[in-house]
C-alpha cells in the first residue's frame, strides 16, 4: 500500500496532467480524512507552495486542530493566495493570533486582509508596535501610510510615512535598501498636500 506522501504525489501528477481541479480536491480530501494532521502536514510539505494543496490538507487539519497557529496560517495564507477575500483570511489570522500571540505571520495576514486603508494603517501600526524590530511590518506600515496620504491628502499619514521610511532607512543593511529609500523620501518629502 502506497504512503500517504505517495499517494498524495500521486494525486499532484494526476492534476497536473488533467488539470481536474474538482477531481484534485476529492482526492486530497479522501487522503487527508482517515490521515493525522502530523502526517498529513508532512506529506504536503514538498507541495507548501501550491495553495490547491495546501487548502484541502489545512482545512482538514484546521478541523482538527482549531486552535493550531501554524496551521490556521498556512489555510489562510493558502486562501489568500487564490483570492478568497480578506473576511474569511482576516477571521483565520485573529483565531491565530489569539492562539499564538506571538506568530508574526499571523499578525501580519491580519493586517493585510484589512480593506479599508485607514484601518490597514492601524493595524500595521498595531504590529509594528507589537514586534519593534519586525522590518516588513514597517516597511508595510509606511507603504500603506503614503498610500492612506496620496489617496486622502492626509498630511498625518504623510508625516507618518516619512517618519517610519527614515526608521528603515536608519537600519538598511545594503547601499541599494539605503538609495532606494532616499528616492522614496525625497518624493514624499515634495509632496505638497
């Protein structure tokens, strides 16, 4: 009897030739129901790239595990990268948070999947506050805060964004990070609001 990695690299070949998708997620589905999340986790790992994968094996693992962070991610993760909206991946990344306050992609998907602007500033705000040396939090931070300033003429949010590209700036590690923010400044810092 062939392993569960086995059978799952089977039902991928198969998909890749016929490109079934409904087949494909029948198959994953029946592997994954009688198989341990552990197993099935490791079984998929060679495939955590392929978010057709990776939603029916962590849906079935978050069925089992509802409180799993890493698991909750990867499903929202999975599910963000092929469009499901930021409703379902904004409650998968809170129950994450919740469960592991420390899981920083977890905060990270929750700020993304926020849609209003203003709000997305908050809570990027929120993570960077939470994980001070997190650099892509902050980097999103300012990314979300020029656009908040561009969008509405927010000179609040503006100021913001020149405040929090300086703080990268200051700990960019390479002269290309270092040049690139200083273009990025020295256009916000023109802006006329």
């Amino acid at each position: 009897m062939p392993s569960l990695k086995d059978s799952l690299s089977a039902a991928v070949m198969r998909y890749d030739t016929d490109d079934n998708l409904g087949a494909f997620m029948d198959a994953v589905r029946g592997l994954a129901k009688p198989a341990a999340p552990d197993d099935l986790i490791a079984a998929a790992d060679p495939f955590k790239d392929r978010p057709e994968v990776m939603i029916p094996v962590y849906e079935h693992v978050t069925a089992q595990r509802p409180s799993d962070a890493k698991a909750l991610v990867a499903l929202a993760n999975a599910y963000w990268l092929t469009g499901r909206g930021p409703d379902v991946v904004g409650e998968l990344a809170e129950r994450a948070k919740k469960s592991d306050p420390k899981n920083r992609a977890a905060w990270h998907l929750w700020a993304l999947a926020e849609g209003d602007i203003r709000k997305r500033v908050a809570r990027w705000t929120t993570v960077s506050q939470h994980f001070p040396e997190d650099q892509l939090a902050r980097a999103a931070l300012a990314d979300n805060a020029a656009g908040l300033a561009g969008a509405e003429h927010d000179p609040l949010a503006l100021d913001l964004a020149v405040k929090t590209y300086e703080g990268l700036w200051a700990k960019a590690s390479t002269p290309t990070q270092r040049r690139a923010l200083e273009e990025t400044l020295q256009t916000l810092k023109g802006w006329k609001l």
